[in-house]
C-alpha cells in the first residue's frame, strides 16, 4: 500500500483524469459528428431519394394511365349512347325488309304482299262460309288480309328473338374460354359462328362476312344490335368495342357479361313465372264471350242468329270485339315488364 500511495502522486492523478476526461468528450464527439464526417448519413439520404423517386412515378403512372382509361370508357359510353338513341329511332320506323330480316325470312316485299293476298282471299272465304253476312265477311277479310300477316311475322320475329337470347351467353362462354387459351377475339367468333346454334350462328356468320369484306372488327361487332335490337346484342357490341379501343381484360369483360346475359335470362324466367297467372286469367275472360256464344247457338239458335243476320245484331258483335280487343292490348300492356 504504502509504494501505491507512493506512485499516485496529485500530479499523476490530475493528469490521469485530465486524458480520461478528453478521450470521453472526444468518443462523444466522434459518435455525434462520425457520420457527417465519413458522408454515411449524407449516402443514405441519397439512396433513400433515388429509391423513392422510381417509387413515386410508379405511383403516378398507374393512376394517370387509370385516368386516361376511365375518360376513353367515358368517351366510348357517351358515343354508344349517342348510337344508341339513333338506333332507338330507327327502330321505330322499320321498313317491311328489315322487318322480314329479322324474323329470319328470305322473303321479298313482294313476298310478303303474295301471302297477305292469300290469306286476306282465304279470311274471306271463311267468312262467308261462316257467317253469311257480308259486314262480318269483309271484316274477316281485312283481318286476314292485313292482321294475320303482321301477327305472323311479329311472331316469328318474337320466337328468333328468344332463341337468339337462349344462345348468346353460350356463344359468350365460348369466346371467354377461347381468348383465355390465347386465340384472338376473331378466331373465336369463327368458332362460334360455326359451333353455336341458329339464329346466332347466322349473326355471327354475318360478323364474319363483313370483315371479309374489310370492315373492322369493332364496325362489323357494331352492326349486330341493327339485326337484332335487343338489349343484349347491344352489350356485346359495347364491350367488344370498348375492349377493341381502350385496352383491358376482354376474357374477364366477358365473363361478366355472361354472367348478366344469364341473371337478366333468369329474371325474365321469374318474370314470366310470376305473370303467368294474370295471363291465363285474361285468357280465361276473353274466350267467355265466345263459349257462351257456342252455348247459347247450341241451346238456341234461333236467338242467337239474329246477331248475324240483322245489321244492328252485326253492329253488336264489332263493337263487342272492338271493345275486347281493347280490353286484351290493356291486359297484355299491364303484364308485359320492360327491364
């Protein structure tokens, strides 16, 4: 003890703690000032700027690219709107041809004037052979001549609408499992113009033709809501368009639109279910006036016979069918749902 006293002298000591205290401010300073110094902190602020910089512009590219895809949507949707509203008027006022076209009928107008002939001569025979009256006969015949033709075609062209509608989600599903296997959106229209059921075999066909012809794709997919103006037709030629001009998923558009073809099929099923007693019950009261007519010629025929023999008696039975006749297009409007 007595040579460690000896050795820490004041001197010594002082200048021990002197040395601790400078290596201690000097290990502060160097932890403080050691980055700035060395440019560390000055080179991660730097790879900290050009990594957020790419990440930046890669934010903004996505969203300005969204911004120019919603506009050509926009664009696109305002111009099939504009479309639409002219084809709307054309579909009001539709010449006899297109009208043959539609119900699927090769027929001419000459045609069609041939059998309203026909069937107005044979309305007339009928007539007379029925009722001996000659008010009653003419009026037979004007029905044949020009009712029953125009009933007929709208029939025909009623039943191609339907089948067309049955057929277009298949003929959609075949074209979204063809364009996810990697064909192009033309290939499977062939496919389906050749595979698909008639009448969409035919439209598509038709699609077809007129690119050979040297129309687009888009122009050619266009015309298909003039042949068939349905609602659905015109969805159809909306995403083919839309895809064609603005890019995207076109299996997936598709698909979608498969799956509203099918949901608006099911609705309009449910619709018909839910309808179908208002229909039997107006059939039901519109055919009373005749079977008590039947009844009653049966009973007594002397007492019904004066309906078609005296004029007043005619001028009975045509008010009586006017007013049923009105009495069907009321019942007919009420049940009949546009969606």
């Amino acid at each position: 003890m007595t040579s460690l006293d000896a050795l820490l002298t004041p001197e010594l000591t002082t200048i021990a703690v002197a040395l601790l205290a400078a290596f201690s401010i000097g290990g502060v300073i160097y932890a403080l000032f050691e980055p700035v110094l060395s440019g560390s902190k000055r080179r991660e602020q730097r790879l900290g700027q050009i990594a957020a910089r790419p990440q930046a512009a890669s934010d903004r590219r996505p969203v300005r690219d969204a911004e120019k895809r919603r506009k050509s949507v926009q664009d696109q949707l305002k111009e099939f709107e504009e479309k639409q509203k002219a084809r709307q008027k054309r579909a009001n006022s539709l010449t006899l041809t297109n009208r043959l076209e539609q119900a699927g009928l090769d027929w001419e107008r000459k045609h069609f004037i041939i059998f309203s002939i026909v069937s107005g001569l044979v309305f007339l025979i009928l007539g007379f052979l029925l009722t001996r009256s000659p008010i009653l006969t003419l009026a037979i015949a004007f029905v044949g001549g020009l009712g029953f033709p125009r009933w007929y075609l709208a029939r025909r062209r009623r039943k191609r609408f339907d089948a067309f509608l049955n057929e277009l989600p298949n003929a959609v599903d075949i074209i979204v499992r063809g364009v996810k296997a990697g064909l192009p959106l033309g290939d499977c229209i062939k496919i389906v113009a050749s595979e698909a059921r008639d009448p969409v075999a035919g439209e598509f066909r038709k699609i077809v033709e007129a690119q050979v012809m040297g129309l687009t794709l888009t122009e050619a997919v266009g015309r298909l809501p003039d042949r068939v103006p349905l609602a659905e037709a015109n969805f159809f030629a909306i995403v083919v368009a839309i895809q064609q001009q603005a890019g995207g998923g076109l299996s997936e558009a598709l698909g979608n639109l498969g799956k509203v073809l099918r949901g608006r099929k099911t609705l309009k099923g449910k619709i018909r279910a839910l309808s179908s007693e208002a229909k039997s019950s107006a059939a039901i009261i519109g055919s009373l006036p005749f079977i008590v007519s039947l009844i009653l010629y049966l009973i007594a025929p002397d007492y019904i016979m004066l309906l078609f023999t005296e004029t007043a008696g005619n001028m009975i039975i045509a008010g009586g069918l006017l007013w049923m006749f009105i009495g069907s297009m009321v019942m007919k409007n009420m049940i009949n749902f546009d969606f």
